[in-house]
C-alpha cells in the first residue's frame, strides 16, 4: 500500500467518509446479499458467465442501489423496465431486483448486527477532537440503520445517502454530486478537505469533486484500481493514520 507521506487530517478543513468498507464492515453484507440475488437471476435465464465477485467490484460497489442493478444486468445484456421503488422483491423489474437485495442484506445485518472497524472510530476520535467536522457519504439507502446499529450515528451533523440522493435528484457515484452537497451542507471547501472511500466509483466522485486528499481504503477493489480512479494515496486500513 502507498503509505508514504500520508496527510495530517486533523488539519483539513473537513473529512469526509464512505460507509461501507470504511467506518463499517458492511460491504462484505452487501456483497453477500448481491451474490445471492444475482446467482438467482443469472440461473433464471441461464446467463453466462455466471455472477463473480469482480462484478460487486465492477458493476455494485459504492453505487445508488437501482444503478448498480442496472449497470449489472447490461453485462449480462438483460433488459428488465425499470420498474419503481414501490415495486415487491419479487418483480422482475430493475427496482424489484433491487428491492430483493435490499430484503437480503437487512435479513443478515438485523441477524449478526454489525461493529464499526476500531481503527476507524479512533480516527474519527482524532479528527473530531480536533474541531475538524465530518460527514457520512454513503450510495447506501441503508446508510442510517447502519449507522444506528454500529453506535455511531450521533458522531454526525451530516449524512447524505442513497435516501438523501434520491430526494435531491442527485446522481450517483462516480459523478462528484453527493460529495459536493456534504462539503456545502459542512460549509467546507472540498480543495482543502479530504474524502476516504474503498470504492472506485466513490473514489472517482471525490476526485472529480475536487478534494485536496482521496484517500482510497483498499478492502478488495486493489490498490491500482484506485490509484487509477484518482486515489491520491491508498491503505489496506485506516490505523495506517494512527502511528
């Protein structure tokens, strides 16, 4: 991992976090709820090649739910409508596959629950004990109850998720929207704050949005993926800001 010259966040102007794969070790919930959906529907029609992990990678992670869906079944050139959100888990609409994985990964979270990683709660210490704000910026509709159930909800004047996103008409990662409306929602200017995300897509928004520090947290996407999506320095974890 590019450890070397990591910046001081405690003397940004601001810091923002991804969720999943970052504060929280839900990713691998979602990737499991994906696998699990889309093994089905892929069985369903008989599509080859069968649903690999690299597709959470290329097509799911750090996206809004029914983009992700989407994005997946053009690989496989399956047309489904797009359906609605109102639309059962059963319906074979973009939304309704959508809507299944979203059954899927409440099912396991409400089961096993879920605990923020150590190294990135004592960062979030550091950071907020040094007056500099933070904010959550997550693709995730689920944002919230994650939050809630992890215990650090209240760690945040600013959330802005796949709930928020939709409500404000704002697209989805890589495009640099959601990111831009927590540094305004902060009051900070993205050329002196830092975005941490293990995503690509999350990765390329931040960059494009401007922010002086891209820090890419490498849970599986790889170190070069990142680099590539505009990573300005990629860890394997957060404590790597602790030493």
């Amino acid at each position: 991992m590019s450890h070397t010259q990591l910046p001081n966040l405690t003397e940004r102007a601001g810091v923002l976090f991804d969720l999943d794969g970052v504060l929280t070790p839900t990713a691998s919930v979602h990737m499991h709820a994906w696998r699990q959906v889309f093994e089905q529907v892929f069985a369903d029609r008989s599509v080859e090649p069968p649903y690999a992990d690299s597709d959470y990678y290329l097509h799911l992670d750090g996206k809004k739910r029914y983009d992700g869906v989407k994005s997946l079944l053009q690989s496989r050139h399956i047309d489904l409508p797009w359906g609605d959100p109102s639309d059962a888990p059963e319906a074979e609409t973009v939304c309704g596959v959508g809507n299944r994985k979203n059954d899927a990964f409440l099912s396991v979270l409400n089961a096993d629950g879920i605990a923020p990683y150590p190294s990135s709660v004592e960062l979030l210490d550091r950071v907020q004990a040094a007056g500099v704000p933070v904010a959550v910026v997550s693709s995730s509709k689920n944002a919230e109850h994650v939050l809630q159930a992890a215990g650090i909800r209240d760690r945040f004047e600013v959330v802005v998720d796949g709930v928020v996103a939709e409500r404000e008409g704002l697209p989805s990662k890589p495009a640099p929207d959601v990111f831009l409306a927590a540094a305004r929602m902060l009051g900070i200017d993205p050329a002196d704050s830092a975005a941490i995300e293990d995503a690509t897509s999350g990765v390329a928004s931040a960059a494009d949005g401007g922010f002086r520090d891209v820090i890419g947290v490498d849970r599986g996407a790889g170190e070069a993926a990142l680099t590539d999506a505009g990573a300005t320095v990629v860890v394997d974890d957060l404590a790597a800001f602790l030493d």
